[in-house]
C-alpha cells in the first residue's frame, strides 16, 4: 500500500513525539509561577526599564535630605543597600529630598551599573530641601549626577506633585527632563502623586512614563479610600504607565501588624496593576519579611 509523503511526515512527526514524551524528553512548556517572586525582573510599563518587582526605599521619614535609612549611618546603610541587592533587589529609591544619592554607588561598588537601576526625584516645592532656589531641571539633574556618581538616572520623578494642574505649571520642567530623556541621560520620566486629582492628570499626560502612587487596603497615607484610587491606577496601567506602589506597610504603621501587612501585599499585587511595591525597609530582616509574604501571594489564573 502506498503512503503518501505528507502522512509519512506527519505520522513520524507523532511518533517521535511519543517517543519523547515516554522518554520524558518531550520539549518543556513554560508555564507562569504560581506565587510571585518579589525579585522577579518585571517590566515597568512601557518603558524600556526591566526593574525587580520589590524596590528599596530609602525615604522613610524622609526630609531636609536625612531619612531613617541615612540616620542609620554610613555604615550600616550602605549594608543595607548591600544587603538588598544581595537578595535580589536590583531597583533603588532615591531622592533629594532624602539625601540618600552618595550612598548607592559605594555600596554597590564592583557591581556594574547595568545590573540595577536607580531611581531619583526633583523637590520642586517651598521647603523639604535647605536652599531656598529651586533650579531647572536640567541644572537639578547635572547635580544628582555628581552626587550618584553615574553616566545615567534609569528614572526620575517630579517629586509630590499635588495641583490637579501640574501638567500646565511644571511644563518647563517636563520639557527639559524630556530633552535629557533624549540624550540618554535619564531613560524614563514621571511623577510622584500625592493627590487624587494629580494621580487623575497623570492618566491622560503622554509625558508620563511612570507614577509613584500610594495604595494599601487601609486608606493610610493615601490620595483617598483604596476604593477610590484603585480605579485610577487601573487606568494608568491600561494607559501604559509604569505603577510603582508607596505606603504598602502604611509608612511603618503596619510594621507590629503581621497579618494587615500580609493582607496588604496581597491586596496591592491582586489589583494586577501596580508593576512594582517599594518599600522603605531599614533592615534586612524587614526585607525578608516583606518578600516572604510576596511569595504566599497566589498569581491569578
């Protein structure tokens, strides 16, 4: 009987798969993780930044450029950073405000630049930093340059934006952070919200490449009620802006409170749309609390 060539090939085809599949050679299907890892590589948005999905904070009770995490000292700070990396944290939080800038690099000596990403923010507003001045942008950055020690800022905010306005009275600003963006010295550029009406303008700002924005279950240290600013994130994220998530343990306030700090981890990455939960841990230990309920938090199917 005469086999034609077509089911010659076909059925060698399918028994060479059996053949595979009794060996236990057949080719691997890759298949999502059920938990999320917090140092999984994540994009953030539509940038081009491939960031971790758990990023270290450094401004916890930050102001007048100290925060808790520079109160630690040099030392101990620069161990923390070290600490973080070590683990998987390849994304870092950073501000003028905080005076956190000198720290990163010394901490990180030997590892190359490319390995992990910094994040930083302009303080525009009266107040926060000691000069009184408040340069351009540009001026700003050549600055923060000096102080990190770097060729390039992965991502740099307009910190606390607040007017529901900001895209008209910062446009100057955006202008010259877009330029910059250009020439490659920051990749991304964004706003850190601290109102709803500002989280709102942010949607619709084609500026906008990411926002920093507070969501927990509890409404603490929020632009508004979860219910309210959830939404808004939603359509961030369907508009292609990376979401970075602030105030995930309250700013400390759930630190005594283990099962709201599960709850609230699980909360955030259930929304599906926050890229990434920064935290301004000051311990190791805290930072392996933290990604230890990241991974008890089902992925949805």
């Amino acid at each position: 009987m005469k086999i034609h060539r077509r089911e010659f090939l076909k059925g060698s085809a399918l028994g060479v798969g059996g053949l595979l599949v009794g060996a236990g050679l057949a080719p691997a299907v890759e298949r999502q993780p059920a938990f999320f890892d917090p140092y999984e590589t994540v994009p953030l948005g539509r940038t081009k930044l491939a960031v971790s999905r758990f990023c270290l904070g450094t401004g916890m009770r930050g102001g007048n450029r100290e925060s808790n995490q520079t109160r630690l000292g040099k030392e101990k700070f620069e161990a923390l950073l070290h600490g973080a990396y070590d683990r998987g944290v390849r994304m870092f939080d950073l501000a003028d405000l905080y005076g956190t800038h000198p720290y990163l690099i010394p901490a990180l000596q030997g590892i190359p630049r490319d390995r992990f990403q910094i994040v930083s923010k302009i303080w525009f507003r009266p107040g926060g930093i000691p000069e009184k001045e408040r340069p351009d942008a540009d001026v700003v950055i050549a600055r923060f340059l000096k102080e990190l020690n770097t060729d390039y800022i992965d991502l740099v905010l307009l910190h606390c934006v607040v007017s529901p306005k900001w895209p008209e009275e910062l446009r100057r600003q955006m202008d010259l952070m877009a330029k910059l963006k250009d020439r490659g010295v920051i990749r991304a550029h964004g706003v850190s919200c601290h109102s709803l009406e500002a989280l709102e303008a942010a949607v619709t700002e084609p500026w906008v490449d990411s926002v920093h924005t507070r969501i927990n279950p509890y409404g603490m240290s929020m632009d508004g009620p979860a219910d309210k600013v959830a939404p808004v994130l939603q359509r961030l994220h369907a508009a292609g802006k990376g979401v970075v998530g602030m105030k995930i343990v309250g700013e400390g306030r759930l630190r005594d409170q283990p099962e709201k700090r599960t709850e609230s981890v699980r909360y955030v990455l259930g929304l599906g749309c926050v890229d990434v939960l920064n935290v301004g841990c000051e311990s190791t230990a805290e930072i392996d609390d933290l990604a230890d309920r990241v991974k008890n938090v089902p992925r949805r199917v």
